[in-house]
C-alpha cells in the first residue's frame, strides 16, 4: 500500500443501524467493502461516489472528507501535494475524468439577465406562445421568394438544418467513453424531447440506427466506425478536431475495454488500444479542413457539417477560417468541459472559457459579415437553463450538455470516469456495471431535464419580454455584468449592472 | 466593440389617413386627429410624414434639413454648419431650388432650428462606373451629411413627400409647420411619450429614408439583437430608438434584399410556429424559411407601427398586440390610429372599423385600396 497517500474520504458504518445486507459490496465498483461478521470499508479506495450510500436500505453509510489534517500552506493545497507523491511514485501522468475543477472564475455566474417593467410588457409563457424552436446550420444571406396568391412561396430551397424544439443539443460522447445503455438513453431523450445527440468519435452501434434523425455523427482523428452508411445515419456529420477538456490532445481507450460490440462498432479488434491521434494525419491546415469538409458533403447529400473545437486563444480566427472552410455549425467546447479520460494537467491548464470564446466568435463572424453562414453550439460549462440562456444571449444558437445529461442519468461526479469502474453504469464498459443503466429510465430523466429547462427558459423569455428565442439570441444588451472588469465587459460586449 | 450605448424609451400615440384614390387631404385633419390623443405624449415631440405633397417638384428629392444642436456632436454657428452642407450638396447633387421651410412661431413652439429644405436630383453621369442606384446615391448623401457634417440633420429625403417634426406637441408642431397649407393623399402622425427629455428635433417622429417615413408606438424588447444584426449589414444606428430599427430593417429586407413587402412584415412579426406547421407545404416551407433566415429581425415586445412608402401605406401590430392599433374605412379613405376616438374625431361615421389581428398587416396601395 502506498503509506504517503492520505485517504481522501473517510467511510463510516453505523453498525447499530447496519442489517448486514451486503448491498454495499455489491455495489462499490471500487471494491471498498469487505466482510467478516460485520462490513468494514477500506476508506482509501472510497471515491466518494455514494452509489452504497443510495443502495443501503439503512442509511447506515456516511461518506465524510478525511478529517486529517496536514500543515496549511496556500501555495501547496493537499491537491497538488497528493499529485507530487502520486507521480512520483507511479512516474505517470496524471489522469482524471469530468471537467476541469480548478477554481477559476466562473464567468456566466457574473452575468445577470433583464426583465421588463412598465415600459414594456413581459410575457406570461403559461398563457402566450413561447418558442423554442431552432435551427442548426447555414441560412442564406437572403431569401429569394414572391408572393402568389397573397401567400408568401420560395423561389429556391434553403440548405438542410437541423430542426431543434429546445436550443439544448446533447454533447458528443463516445460509445467507450459511455456505456452502450448511455447511448441509448441519450438518443431516446433526444427523439422524445425534438433534439439531437452526438454520437462521439466512436461509431454507431446498430440497435442506434433507427435514431438517426435526433443523431450528429462524429468523424474524428481516428476514424473509429466511419463508413459511408454511418455517415449517412445521422441528421449531420460533425468533424471533432478538439475537445474543451484536453485541446490538441489525441484519445486513448485502452484495449480491455474494447469487447466484442465496441470492437464491431469501432471495426477494431477485440482487446486492442483505440487511440485517436491528436491531429487528423489529413488535415494539418485549413484547406485539408475543407477538403474533409466538402468529401463529407458529397458523401451526404449535402448534410450540415459541424466543427467542433476547444476554445483556444485564436479560437475567433479559427471559427472564422472554419466558416470559410465551408462548415454549416461551429461547436465551440469550452475549457470547462468533460471527459471520459484526460490529462489532469492538461485538463486544468489549457484551454479558454466559452463565455469569452462564444462572445469573440460571435462578434468576429458579425464583423466578417458572415454569422447567417453557420450556427454557433456553446458547450463545455453549460449547468442549467441559466447558462443556456446567458450563452445564447451572448450569441450561441443552441447549448450542448454533457456533464449536466451524464448527472441527469445518476452520476455522481465522481471523476472517476478514467478507472472503467463507475458505479452508475454510465463511463464503464463492464456488464456488471452498465446493467445498472436502464435506458428507459435513463431517458425519462434526460427528458425531465429537458423539460425543466424548457419551461425556465420560457420563463426567461418571458421575463425579457420576447416570445421567440431568436429574439434572445445575440441580445447582448439583455445582459449586465456584476463585478468583471472592463476589458472583460469589453470582450464580453456586455455593459456593467447599473448601465 | 462600442457597447456603451444607451436606449432610447418611449410610448407614443400615432394616427394615419390614406385616401388610395389619389384624392388630397389638408394637414388639418390629421391634426385634428392626433391632437385627440394630446394625452399619449408628454410634449417632447410631435411629428408628421405627408405624401403627395409637392406635386410641382415630383421628381425631386426633396431633402428637408435641420440645423441645431447634434447629440454626440460639437455645436458651431448653424449658419456655417448650413454653408457647408450647401456646398457639399453642390458638389454632390443637382439643386433646383433651395428655400427655408416656412413656419409660424408660436409661443408653444418657443425655440427651433434653422429649417431649410432643397428639391435635387442626382447629377446625369454621377452613377457611371458604379453599380448604385438614384436611391442608392440619395442614401449615401443623406448619411454623409448626417454622419460627416456637424449640426446638419437630413430628417426627410423622398419624392413628392416631406417630414415635419419637433419637440412639442403634435398639434403645436402642425400649427408651427402650418401643415393646413398643405394637401397630400396620406398622412401619418405621431405623438410622443420620450422617459428622458430629449431636446433634439432630430429625435422627434417621423424617422424616413427616402420615400419611406415610419412613426411607431412600442418599444422593440429584442432592440439589441436587431441591432447587431442591422450592423452586421453596414448600417450605423445613430438615433438608438426604435422607429431607426424599424426603418432600416425594412430598408434591408425590401429594398436592398427585394423581399415583397408582405414577406417582410412576415418577417418583422413573424408567425408563430403553431400556426406555421398548420400551413399547406408551400406556404409553410416559405414561412420556415422566414423564420429560419430572418429571425434575427423578427421585431419582438410591443408595437404598432405606420409604414408610408411612397404607393401606400402599411399598419401593423406586434406578433401578440401589445399595443392598441385601430382600422377604419369610409369610401376610399382608410384610417389607421392608436385610438378609435381619433379616428371618428375625423371621421365620425366610418363605413367599417376594427382592431386589426396581431401580427396581421394591414397593407393600402395606392389605386387598389386594402390589399
Ligand atoms: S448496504 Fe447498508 S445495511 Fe447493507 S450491509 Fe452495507 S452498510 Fe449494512
Ligand atoms: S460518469 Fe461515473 S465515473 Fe464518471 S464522474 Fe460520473 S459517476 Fe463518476
């Protein structure tokens, strides 16, 4: 055992309340419990992802942070002291799951929404119309049509979109990163709820296909499952080139979670590494992009294409060179995105926030002339239907989620998602494990989510005095600061509170 | 980015008269009309749009210019401001007559600018080598007098038509216009209700663009979006109010991109989905594709605005009514007002009234009547 690490959390069982059940053993994936005569937790492995604390009929199991203390230093938190003795024991980089959880500024929490008074009249979604609906893709600088009849009619047809009836899309996330029934569960929600959700860089397994129509597909650096028929599958085909989480890093499933249907859906052996290069060994410019770009097009009858990026400091040079590259939706992931796996100091490190990302973008392809010519997908950060509302705000067309759907189907953010273990059946490829995750069930929570949302949103639109979302959408004078400082106000477009 | 701009706010009354036969009406009775309304503004400015009013020069442009003091901008000597203007529309256009606006001082109208207004044409050769229109010209003249010169406000630039405005109320800014010595076959007015004092005449309702003139009551809740998006097209808005949004949205979607008028009421206040996926495929295919394309301009929060153009004249509501929009008929008059009392003010005995269904235009042509 490794004696310079402290445990992190400290296991408690109320022997007294304790019926000995051993539903505890059963359930920690991260094998905490033994028994002899009475269960006893090896609080060193405890991960604190509470799947026994909701499993224990006897709310027996208390999960606390480890009451040791070391000497305070403010340069030298326990964090960073734990990742010093970790590495150098092990010699390995770091690794974690989920999103980066330093304590950076968060800057949607600065950002405050208007409402009317007097002036004019706010709108009550329980008794008006309140839309939601939106469309993903390129729109024409102008429409050409006539009137025939007194009845409005198109001279020439516009580009396929994808129609949205919440501005809330579900964020790529492989099928080996999640768990077959995770899958399942996303791409139900997104057909009940009028959505979409991404398919990660890791192919389309059959019983998915007849989803098609709420599904992105991803062709990513290693071309996992990409063959014309998936290319076809889904609604658009989106082409990741980064991730908010780990920007310019490649991916890396490591082969014993490569079984028999991730092998067949990924078409890789069984038992074999799957690493995505951290480039696409064929784009290594903006030209290889739009080659990739217009191969796709041809492949799809013209399908939108979405890039996806993480937001890095040129991220508005980049949106734009992509837009002119010919994509049809710029996925913008933001530094605070998930991950199955990445390097916790690259995680922590790289990478910008979306809320200024977005706002550069925004404003960048408006001064280009060219913001009809593709949709803006905000993500990485996204927590609730207020962020969903400031981001758009800002300028993004639609917000995609991943960490928020992954807490919708039970996780426990645990960041544990690297270790193939979680409890939840959610990031683990283990059938033991994914058996917990019932789709439908799965489902029914992410359409909870969804409407939740949906009705906050409403409600925000409301408050604001519009009926549309695109009226919302890049009405940046809908937004105040509160304590950012001028140059971020400035980026942000966003005037202080009091203005 | 210049974020630091603030909003213009204000509630208004406005009333409208079109007679689509061509036949002339004297400014006196949309006065009448709009003085009714005296309690829908607050005395900081009044303003009217007339058509058919300079048949004599009909084929001028007749640019009505103020010289005062410019929000934003430094005050000197209008008289200056006034000769360099004049030199400039020397060299630009073709001035057959220039001559002060005449007007009645009052004393509800104690201070005004200096009002002068010019019929010109564009100069023959001038458009050669350009791929610009007569109004193409006339707009960028405007807007280089307005943006370039200090103190010097083009506030009416049409054919045959004229705007009157100031701050005051409606009824005093007519008697100081002496608009009874005028006849056009349409009129708009407006009464306004500013939540700052504004001081400005430029400020005051109608705004125009060549023969277009909007008066307009609400006040846009998606104003930002539609603002960014009108930029994004090279138009700088100056005035930051409403009426400017108004004019320029339908500046861009029907002159410079060519959407039938109908089309872009549509688009300003645009159908709601429920009723769109109702709709046979054509029909429905082109609303989507409205939505889809100009939602950035869909104007959202309340209105009612007048739209005059020249052939006719357009009044519509916001997609839910949030403001009061009244219709009228008698003969081949149509009136159009805030109130129905300031319709029968003037017409006491309509043949037909009604409220207008929201989001629902009513569209006058000249020679057809409501189309
Ligand atoms: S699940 Fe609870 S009651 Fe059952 S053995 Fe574990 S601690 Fe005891
Ligand atoms: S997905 Fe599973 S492993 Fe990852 S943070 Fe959530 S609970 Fe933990």
């Amino acid at each position: 055992m490794n004696r310079t690490m402290p445990p992190e959390f400290r296991v408690k069982i109320d022997q007294e309340k304790c019926r000995k059940c051993k539903r505890c053993l059963m359930s920690c994936s991260f094998g905490v419990y033994s028994f002899a005569d009475r269960v006893i937790p090896d609080s060193n492995k405890c991960v604190a992802c509470n799947r026994c604390v909701v499993m224990c009929p006897e709310d027996a199991i208390t999960i606390h942070e480890s009451p040791n203390v070391y000497k305070d230093h403010p340069n030298w938190p326990l964090s960073i002291r734990k990742n010093v003795w970790k590495q150098a024991e092990t010699g390995g980089v770091l690794l974690t799951g989920m999103g980066n959880d330093r304590p950076y500024p968060i800057i949607f929490d600065h950002l405050v929404v208007d409402a009317c008074q007097v002036t004019n009249p706010s709108i009550d979604p329980l008794r008006e119309p309140m839309e939601l609906r939106t469309f993903l893709g390129r729109k024409p600088d102008k429409l050409e049509m006539e009137m025939v009849g007194g009845k409005p009619r198109l001279k020439e047809k516009l580009p396929q979109n994808i129609k949205l009836e919440i501005p809330v899309i579900f964020a790529p996330m492989s099928f080996g990163a999640i768990s077959l029934n995770a899958h399942k569960s996303l791409a139900m929600a997104a057909k009940e709820s009028g959505t979409v959700y991404g398919t990660g860089e890791g192919g389309l397994h059959e019983e998915l296909y007849d989803y098609g129509p709420w599904t992105i597909v991803q062709c990513a650096s290693g071309r996992f499952g990409v063959h014309s028929e998936y290319l076809n599958a889904g609604v658009a085909v989106e082409i990741k080139i980064g991730q908010g989480a780990k920007p310019g890093i490649g991916g890396h499933l490591p082969g014993e979670k490569i079984g028999a249907e991730i092998s067949r859906t990924r078409m890789i052996p069984v038992g074999t590494d799957a690493l995505s290069p951290a480039p696409h060994h064929d784009i290594y410019s903006i030209e290889d992009l739009r080659q990739l770009i217009y191969a796709i097009k041809e492949a799809t009858g013209y399908k939108p294409v979405s890039v996806k990026i993480a937001c890095v400091h040129n991220v508005a040079a980049i949106a734009t060179g992509i837009v002119r590259a010919g994509a049809d939706i710029v996925y913008l992931d933001g530094f605070k995105g998930g991950t199955g796996a990445a390097p916790t100091q690259i995680r922590d490190h790289v990478g910008i926030p979306i809320e200024l990302a977005l706002a550069a973008v925004d404003d960048r392809l408006r001064q280009e002339g060219i913001r009809n010519q593709a949709s803006i997908v905000a993500a990485g950060g996204i927590r609730s239907s207020a962020d969903a509302v400031k981001a758009i705000a800002l300028g993004a067309d639609a917000c995609a989620i991943g960490t928020a759907a992954l807490l919708a189907m039970g996780c426990s953010l645990c960041q544990k998602c690297y270790t193939g273990n979680c409890a939840w059946g959610i990031c683990t490829q283990k059938p033991e494990l994914t058996r917990r995750l019932d789709p439908e069930w799965g489902a029914m929570r992410l359409n909870n989510l969804l409407r939740a949302w949906g009705h906050e949103i409403k409600e925000f639109l409301g408050a604001l005095g519009v009926n549309s979302v695109e009226s919302l959408r890049g009405s940046r004078e809908r937004l105040r600061g509160v304590g950012l400082d001028a140059q971020t106000l400035d980026i942000l477009g966003v005037k202080p509170a009091g203005r | 980015m210049d974020h630091w701009w603030q909003k213009d706010i204000s509630g208004c009354g406005l009333s409208g008269i079109i007679n689509w036969d061509g036949k002339r009406i004297s400014g006196a009775v949309i006065k009448k009309s709009v003085a009714l309304m005296h309690d829908r503004g607050n005395g900081q400015g009044g303003g009217f749009a007339a058509y058919g009013i300079y048949p004599e020069h009909k084929d001028h442009y007749a640019l009505h210019i103020m010289f005062t003091e410019e929000p934003g901008k430094p005050t000197r000597d209008f008289d200056d401001a006034m000769k360099e203007t004049e030199a400039y529309l020397d060299r630009a256009l073709a001035v057959d007559l220039a001559e002060d606006i005449p007007v009645r001082v009052t004393e509800k109208v104690p201070s005004h600018p200096l009002l002068r207004r010019y019929f010109v044409k564009v100069k023959q050769g001038s458009l050669k080598g350009t791929n610009m229109t007569e109004d193409d010209y006339i707009v960028s003249a405007v807007m280089h007098i307005n943006d370039k010169i200090d103190n010097a406000f083009v506030f009416s630039s049409g054919r045959n038509m004229g705007a009157f405005k100031g701050v005051g109320f409606p009824e005093d800014i007519a008697d100081f216009f002496m608009l009874e010595n005028y006849e056009g076959h349409t009129w708009t007015a407006h009464n306004r209700f500013p939540t700052n004092t504004q001081g400005w005449w430029g400020g005051a309702h109608p705004f125009t663009l060549l023969d277009w003139s909007i008066v307009h009551n609400g006040e846009i809740s998606s104003y930002g979006i539609n603002k960014r998006y009108l930029e994004m097209f090279g138009y700088k808005l100056a005035l930051l109010t409403d009426t400017e949004v108004v004019t320029y949205m339908f500046d861009l979607l029907v002159r410079r991109q060519g959407l039938p008028i109908s089309a872009a009421c549509m688009a300003v206040a645009a159908p709601f989905w429920k009723d769109i996926d109702r709709m046979e495929e054509s029909e429905r295919e082109a609303c989507e594709a409205i939505r889809m394309v100009y939602g950035p301009a869909l104007l959202n929060g309340p209105f009612a605005i007048l739209f005059g153009h020249g052939k006719g004249l357009i009044g519509m509501n916001d997609r839910i009514k949030l403001r009061p929009f009244i219709a009228a008929t008698k003969g081949k008059t149509v009136y159009m007002a805030s109130e129905e009392s300031a319709i029968r003010e003037i017409c006491p005995e309509p043949k037909e009234v009604w409220a207008p269904r929201a989001g629902h235009p009513v569209v006058v042509e000249m020679g057809k009547g409501i189309v």
